[in-house]
C-alpha cells in the first residue's frame, strides 16, 4: 500500500487559525503571541487565568523498550488525541519539541507520521520559535562566564580539574565530544580539557521543563552546579553572577507553542530533554495549562516505562503536582520479535526479511518485556492500556498474541491504526483510555524525598529494571557521599542506562533478571532538581552515520524543503 510521503502529508492539510485552535481550549487570542501564521506562544498569564477550571483527566504514553527505529509514540500519542475528539471529549496533546540532531542524523524528525502528526511538520522539526537555541544560548553564557572567572582570577577557587559544565550545540558533531579551549595566548583564555554535549541533554533544557513559572525558573538556574572547590564545595550560577542573564535569554522560551495535528487537534510544543541522561518529558507549564483547558490531555514519555514514565511519574509528576490517570504502553509486531532474541535490528537498514514474515510464535517468544512493562506501570498505581501500533506488514495472527499476553496480564489491549487512518483508527484504544481513566487509581511515587541516594538508586534498579542489585565504582560512590552531604539527598533520581534493554546492557533482551547494575559515576543536576547516575556508555553528543538524513535534504525551485522525514 502506498501512501504520501509525511511532509505531504503535513503539507495537504487544512490548517486552522491559531485563535480557532485556541478556541478549541477556551483560551483566548489575547493570551496568544503568534510566530508566524502556524506557531504561537501561550502567555504565562494562562496558568493564572485559567487556574479555577475543572482538571482534565492526565495520560501519559510509554512503550515497551524499543527498536532502535523507535516503535511510534508520538505518532500514538497524536493518534489518540484525535481520537479522544471523534468520542466527543475535549483533548490536548502535549509532546516535547524535537532536537535537529536525530532530524539531521539517522532517525529523522519527531512530529509522529502519516495522518496523526503535529503540522506543519517543517515548522516542529527545523527551529520552531527558537526555543532550543535560547537553550543553547544560555547554556554557552554560563560556560563563557565560568571560563572568564578562570581568566580574572578565579575568586571562587573553581578546581579546573573538578568543572562539569560543557559547552553544548544543536547538531549531532562527534568531532566536539573532547575538546581543549583557551589554546593561544593569555589574552585568548585559560587552557583545559571540555567538550560539548547536544543541546538536549542540557541541563537548561531540564530547567526549562521542570519549571512551573518564570521566577521557579529563575532560581532553578541560579542553583546549577557547574563544579567544584578543592575542598569540595559546589560552585552555581548563582555564585558567578550568570543566572540573571540566563533567565533573561529564557524569557520567551519558557512559554508553550501551540500548534495542531493533521485533525486540527490543538498541540502544546514544549522543552525538548535527552531521554537518556534527562527525563525525557515535555514540559510542566505546557501541562498545567492544558490540563485547565480540556477533558483529556495526552502526553509522551521518552522511550520505554523503565525510563521515560518512570521519570514522568517520580520526576515530573513530584514536580507539577499534576496525577495521572492512565497509562498507554505502545507495543509493536517488529518490537516483540526482535526482544524474542531471534533477530537484529539495525537503524538505517532494512529489517530482515525473515522478521516480515508470519510469525506470532516469534511475538510470544519476545513477550517478557511486555509483562515487565506492564508491571512496570502498575507499580505506581496506575491503570496500562497497551496500545499495538499497527504496521502494514503485520498479521492479524500476531496482533493477536500481543492482545492474549497484555489480556493475561489483566491489561485493557487495543489496536490502533493512527497512521494510515488518523483518529478513526484509534477508536478502539480511545475508548479503553476512557474507559481506565474514569476508574479510580491509586497512583504513587516509588520511592519518599526522604529516602537517600542510594534507596532510590537501588528501588528503581530492583523493581522497575528487574536487577538483583547495584554496585558502584569508587568515583560513584564518593559522589554520592559528597552530594549527601552538600544537601542534594531529597533529590529524585534520574538513571542514565541505554534505552535499548531493560538493563543496562543493550545486548540484553526481554526481561532479563539476575544481573548487578553498575554505577560508574554520578552527576547531579541541582538546578533541574534530580541527580543521575551513570550506568554504561552514554553518549551525550551523538554523531552522523554513513548517510545522515541531511544528504537528502534540500530546498526545491519554489524554495520549499524537500527531503525532511
């Protein structure tokens, strides 16, 4: 079956005026700042004046652990905020807003695809309003104010050697990852070893999406820790005097976009955080405000449960005080067959041609991950609706064993075919998200503010990983005992793992138990509010491949893009 191409897509469809999509919240034009005719910014002033409305019923999307092709959840989750209209309900989907690295790199842009995608996708994937490169322009003030404080004399008594705030930028440049700056004379600064990281591991971009106001913001940013003393004492933004001007270049960046999917369905685009070192959540002002403008609001966690929706119930659920009221756990053909072990997936080729063949014993062979999963949601209390991703290569046969596992583990299953046919093809999986949000929960955080570093640690690793233990390097360790003891205990955790396995080993598949987590280092993002120990080789500034994405993007005669997936 052959169908257009996303970005034609994107680009047949009708769009509405952003007053009309506003309308559709109850939000008015005069809490609009449009860029453009098909972006606006929703004024801060909204949260206040929308803050007596009733609370809209809150559902997060997740997703077992992935290919690394990604197995559709803003594509779900898009899908289902359509759908959730077609039943007659109010709905806002909230998505974070994506990076330029993966649009320029292998995986492509994020804005979902076929006939459940955030429009105009061109807008979503290259700039938007500009938001990442606030991010990004912050985030390098500091760094030039840290390294000028070196210069000037370093009144802080900064140990060179004990500074951990890189430089960051919005492309994928591995050439970047480790660097020397200062080189020259004394005039051109003082020498040292840094790097730079992509724009959304940031730990601004974390700040912008856990602030809950423009002054919460401001303080956050004040706190970020950039090193250390030789006596061991935490030196922030605050202390070089940085924060005010961050702030200021944040200003407009702390407000929503607002946009529209291929239904006209309203969207709140928002904060952009690396999923595996951060939260991987869009934003808590863009909920907040939504939740006051609608019946349902649908938002996506990065990755599988294990990760982004545990971060979105203990991370930013902690944060905005906001409870959710369901859970989707998207699950594919292609993503089960590959966790029963039998075949590899590899981005940027096609799948093997054996894995396209009919095959639901291959799907039951790889169901372990989807019980795990499951666990993993119900572990907080909340009601998981899985939600199979329906590719034209499937057979019903294999949609079938997906529904018998989820169905024996006493999940709500339905098949959703978003992609080729919009909200009507997520009719059934709207119905069974209204059908467990409307029952009671009884959602809880895993693990107390109270409970030290190494409980939170060691609670998430045994029950939402399946780990038999942790260990830690004698660098983890001793980070742990210093952030305990500068004040950074109450924190929540924020493990960075690869998103690839429920452990920390991609190789892994399934559901595999039995092995020990290990902990080589431990960062703390003070500003951002968690602190992340380090589980395997994280790449915080990926690279290009053989032929990036952007090989085949260009612009045509009439000046519009071509190319962009």
């Amino acid at each position: 079956m052959s169908i257009p191409s996303d970005l034609d897509i994107s680009r047949a469809t009708a769009l509405l005026p952003l007053e009309d999509i506003a309308a559709q919240l109850g939000i008015g034009a005069h809490l609009l700042e449009p860029y453009g005719r098909s972006v606006a910014k929703i004024s801060l002033d909204a949260l206040e004046e929308l803050s007596d409305r009733p609370t809209a019923r809150y559902v997060v999307v997740s997703a077992i652990t992935p290919t690394p092709l990604g197995e559709g959840k803003t594509t779900t989750t898009v899908g289902l905020g359509q759908a959730l209209r077609h039943l007659g309900k109010r709905s806002a989907v909230a998505i974070r807003q994506p990076s330029m690295g993966p649009t320029f790199g292998i995986k492509g842009g994020a804005a979902g695809g076929g006939y459940s995608q955030v429009v105009p996708m061109e807008a979503l994937n290259l700039h938007l309003t500009g938001d990442m490169h606030a991010v990004t322009a912050a985030h390098n003030l500091l760094a030039a104010m840290l390294d000028n404080h070196l210069n000037k004399g370093n009144s802080l008594g900064l140990d060179p050697h004990q500074i951990t705030w890189r430089r960051v930028l919005d492309v994928n440049d591995r050439d970047l990852r480790n660097i020397v700056t200062g080189l020259g004379s004394r005039l051109d600064g003082t020498p040292r070893q840094t790097g730079f990281d992509i724009t959304a591991a940031s730990e601004v971009m974390a700040v912008l999406a856990l602030s809950t106001s423009l002054q919460d913001m401001r303080q956050r940013l004040g706190r970020i820790v950039v090193g250390y003393t030789r006596d061991g004492e935490p030196v922030d933004a605050e202390q070089l005097r940085a924060a005010g001007a961050m702030t200021a270049i944040m200003r407009e960046a702390i407000k929503p976009n607002l946009m529209q999917t291929t239904e006209n369905t309203p969207v709140l685009v928002h904060a952009g955080p690396f999923g595996n070192i951060a939260h991987g959540n869009s934003s808590v002002v863009a909920d907040r405000i939504a939740s006051r403008c609608a019946d349902y609001v649908v938002t996506e966690a990065g990755f599988g449960a294990d990760m982004g929706a545990e971060r979105f119930f203990n991370i930013k659920c902690r944060t905005s005080g906001l409870r959710p009221d369901a859970a989707v756990l998207v699950a594919t053909v292609r993503a089960l067959k590959a966790h029963s072990g039998r075949y590899k997936v590899v981005a940027g080729k096609p799948l093997p041609a054996a894995m396209l063949a009919e095959n639901p014993d291959d799907v039951l062979a790889g169901a372990a991950n989807l019980r795990k999963q499951i666990d993993n949601i119900r572990l907080h209390g909340v009601s998981p609706v899985v939600a199979i991703n329906a590719f034209p290569t499937d057979y019903r046969s294999e949609h079938e064993a997906i529904r018998q596992v989820a169905e024996a583990e006493g999940a709500r299953v339905a098949v959703s075919n978003h992609f080729l046919e919009g909200g009507k093809g997520a009719l059934e999986l709207a119905e069974a998200v209204v059908t467990a949000a409307e029952e009671p929960n009884g959602f809880q955080l895993l693990y107390p503010d109270s409970a030290d570093l190494r409980t939170k640690i060691e609670t998430i690793a045994t029950k939402v990983y399946g780990a038999a233990g942790v260990s830690y390097l004698p660098a983890a360790a001793r980070a742990l005992n210093g952030y305990e003891a500068n004040g950074f205990g109450n924190l929540p955790v924020c493990i960075a793992k690869t998103h690839l396995s429920l452990s920390s080993d991609p190789t892994l598949l399934g559901a595999p138990t039995g092995w020990t987590l290990p902990v080589r280092e431990v960062r703390a993002s003070v500003g951002a509010g968690f602190v992340y120990p380090i589980c395997g080789e994280m790449r915080t500034m990926p690279g290009l491949g053989s032929h990036p994405a952007a090989e085949s993007i260009d612009i045509d005669d009439h000046g519009q893009i071509i190319g962009l997936s």
